[in-house]
C-alpha cells in the first residue's frame, strides 16, 4: 500500500514539475541579424572604413567607398 502512495505521489510530483522543467531547459539561440557592415577599402588614401559610414559614389565601374567628402572629390575630379 505504501508502495502505491509513493508512486502515485511521484507521479504527481513528476507531471507538476515537468512544465518548469522545460521552461528552465536553455532554448536555441535566436539567429542575430547579419549586418553587412564590412571593411571596405578607400581607393584614394587606402584607408579602412566601416561600409555603412563610407561616403557612396557610383561610378562608371561600380559604386566606390570613401572615407571622407575630400576623398571623394579627389577621385572624381
């Protein structure tokens, strides 16, 4: 008879505890944004800057990165 108490108040424990158990289990981490801030290179001075503080300029080969204004200006003219 106490065998059966015990297993039924396990039983109960068990199936109690069992939601908070998956709660506590770590979840996958979620997935970050991918920035595309790379490194791209200024074609005038050689500096490294970071793509989304470059200044843009499209040009007749493509966009190009600078980064300042007068680095700009200086390659196109």
């Amino acid at each position: 008879m106490r065998l059966a108490i015990l297993t039924a108040w396990l039983a109960v424990a068990v199936v109690a505890l069992l939601p908070l158990l998956r709660r506590r289990s770590p979840s996958p981490p979620s997935a970050r944004p991918i920035t595309s801030d790379e490194l791209v290179k200024d074609p005038v001075c050689g500096t490294y800057i970071v793509r989304s503080r470059a200044v843009n300029r499209a040009v007749a080969g493509g966009d190009r990165h600078f980064c300042s204004v007068e680095c700009a200006n200086r390659f196109g003219g």
